[in-house]
C-alpha cells in the first residue's frame, strides 16, 4: 500500500487530481499540502467512502515536514499556471523558486520516494529538481519523472477525431521530447493500431497536439490553464510502458537514447516501469519517420535551452 502526498492539492489541477487519488485502491494514506485551503479540500474529500486515509496540510507548524516523511509517491502540480498570450517559460521566473523549494523538502523528509513534477515549465523544472536531489546526494534518475502524459491523451484525442475512431482510447501515440510547444513530438508513424493520417491533415494534427494547452488557456479566458484533463493524465494509466521527461543518463537505456538525440540528458521518451522506478528507457528513433525527425531538430535546439536554464537557476538562484 503506498503513502502518496499531493503539493499544490488546492489548486485547479490539485484538487481533481488529489479526489482522483483518494479513490485509487492502491493508495493507504493521501497527504495535501498547499499555502492556502488544504484542511478544507482534505475535509471534504475525507467523506468519500474510500481505503485512503486523507489529511490537509499548511506550511505553519512544520507542515511540509509533517506532509512529507514517510512518503512514497509525491505529485507536484504546485505554482502558477499560464494566462492567455503567456508561453510555459512565462511562468519560469515563480515556478522555479517554488519546485526548488519543495524538492528540497523531499530531498530532506522523503529522499526514497518516487516524484513526479506537474508545475510548468517542465522542461526546466525536472532539471531543476535533480540538481536539488544531487545536491543533497539523493538523486536517483530512475524515480524522477516530468509528467508528459497530457501529451499522449491529446495525441489520442485529436488523431482519434481525424481518423473516425470513436474510442479514442484505442488510439496510442508515442509523444516524445519536452512539454511545450515544438519540444513536444508526436510519432505519428508508431500509432498503435497504425492510423493513416491525410496527407493534408498532419501538419494541423502536429500542431494541434503541441499547441493544446493553447486551447485550453484561451478558452478559459485568464481563469486557469487545463486543469480537469491533467488531473485525469496524472492519475496515471495501467500499462507499462508510459512516455515520461527522465534524466536520460540516469536511467537504463537511457544513454543510448542521449546518444541517439546527439548526447541531450532529458528527454521524455517511452520508459518501461516497475516496483522500483524506471526499468528501462527504450529507443524509438530508428523506426521514425523523415517527417518526425525534422520535429525532433526543432525539439532537442529548444529543449537543449530549456534545460540548461534550469541547471543554471538550481545551481546559481540564491
Ligand atoms: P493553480 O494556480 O490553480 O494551482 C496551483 C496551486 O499551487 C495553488 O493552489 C497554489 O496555492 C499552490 N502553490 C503555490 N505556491 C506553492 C508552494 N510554495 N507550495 C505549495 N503549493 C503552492 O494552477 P493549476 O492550474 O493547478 O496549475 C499548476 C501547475 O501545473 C502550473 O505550473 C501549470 O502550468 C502546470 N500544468 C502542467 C501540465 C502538464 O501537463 N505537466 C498541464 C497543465 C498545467
């Protein structure tokens, strides 16, 4: 049975996401931690008839702490979210400060568990979590994740409405790369089953699965960002292999995968997954397409800056 902490639990994302998880049978215990409104949020979702054990926590008397020890999984959808007209480097400048200062709290109340990190720019803000955990000396690749998986369900989504499926769940597109913009890459050729995409029709599905969120932000005019279809990706699907933004030299597999992408360190890609964290990253580029690989030069160039903006605010940010 797993202890799973929700940090950011009262927000847009949070509070979906935290009523997702108090009704997981495999979750014992769901610790919310938040700046504002936990106790209210844990209260409410502790009426629900579930296994799970539910508390709310403030950052007064300790709260991260108290949040935190003994923790197995933490989910970080904590900081601010787009408005229209802002891209997800926008949001840089406040959401670096506040994922550095919760990994630190894991790195120092729970440096075991397994953490998988919401808040954009997630281009940035994993590469900023691992160097926190190497700077405590509890880094381990295989149990650090950016959670791409809104990308997939989009992916499914859309090429479900262009080729006439109606249950977009029998859709799976491998998405690779980063999250946001042109980092994010949909192989389209590696559809499971195998989808024709119109000639015509791929540029606009290519661009629909990468500007997404854009559609989102726009349509919610300035009120939030996509909240209710992240909460949904996050609670995680049951299949084994799951695309996921890891520190590529950290995890097995995963430098012949750097080697692949000319040496980048992040990068999400399908990652096999067991008990202990990431079993195996496995490589799909050989079998892509022309078409994909000129997606995946504008990826890597942007995601290359993205990355390296994080690794410099962690290691120079006072
Ligand atoms: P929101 O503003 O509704 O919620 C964020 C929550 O974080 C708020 O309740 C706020 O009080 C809390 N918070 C702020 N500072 C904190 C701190 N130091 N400690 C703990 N909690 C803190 O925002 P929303 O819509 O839930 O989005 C959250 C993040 O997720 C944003 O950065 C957004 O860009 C990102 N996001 C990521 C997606 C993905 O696919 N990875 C998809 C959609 C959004």
């Amino acid at each position: 049975m797993v202890k799973a902490v929700v940090l950011g639990a009262a927000g847009g994302i949070g509070q979906p996401l935290s009523l997702l998880l108090k009704t997981c049978s495999l979750i014992s215990e769901l610790r919310l931690y938040d700046v504002v409104n936990t106790p209210g949020v844990a209260s409410d979702l502790s009426h629900i008839s579930s296994l799970a054990k539910i508390t709310g926590y403030l950052p007064a008397n300790d709260g991260l702490e108290k949040t935190l020890t003994g923790a197995d999984i933490v989910v970080i959808p904590a900081g601010i979210p787009r408005k229209p007209g802002m891209t997800r480097d926008d949001l840089f400048k406040i959401n670096a400060g506040i994922v550095r200062e919760l990994v630190t709290g894991i790195a120092k109340f729970c440096p075991k568990a397994f953490v998988l990190i919401i808040s954009n720019p997630v281009n940035s803000t994993v590469p900023i979590a691992a160097e926190v955990l190497k700077a405590h000396n509890v880094f381990d690749a295989t149990r650090l994740f950016g959670v791409t998986t809104l990308d997939v369900v989009r992916a499914s989504t859309f090429t479900a409405e262009i080729v006439g499926e109606k249950d977009s769940r029998k859709i799976v597109v491998p998405v690779v790369g980063g999250h946001s913009g042109e980092t994010i890459v949909p192989l389209l050729s590696l559809a499971q089953p195998a989808c024709k995409i119109p000639a015509d029709k791929l540029d606009g599905l290519v661009h629909r699965i990468q500007f997404g969120g854009d559609e989102v932000v726009a349509a919610k005019d300035g009120s939030g960002s996509a909240t209710l279809s992240m909460a949904f990706a996050a609670q995680g699907e049951k299949g084994i292999i799951e695309p996921t933004f890891v520190y590529l030299p950290g995890v097995p597999g995963g430098e012949e995968v750097s080697k692949a992408l000319g040496g980048i360190d992040f990068f999400a890609v399908p990652v096999e997954l067991g008990p202990n964290g990431v079993v195996k990253a496995t490589n799909p580029f050989p079998a892509i397409s022309d078409y994909e690989k000129k997606l995946l030069a504008v990826a890597i160039k942007d995601l290359s800056g993205n990355i390296a903006k994080g690794v410099e605010f962690a290691k120079t940010a006072k």
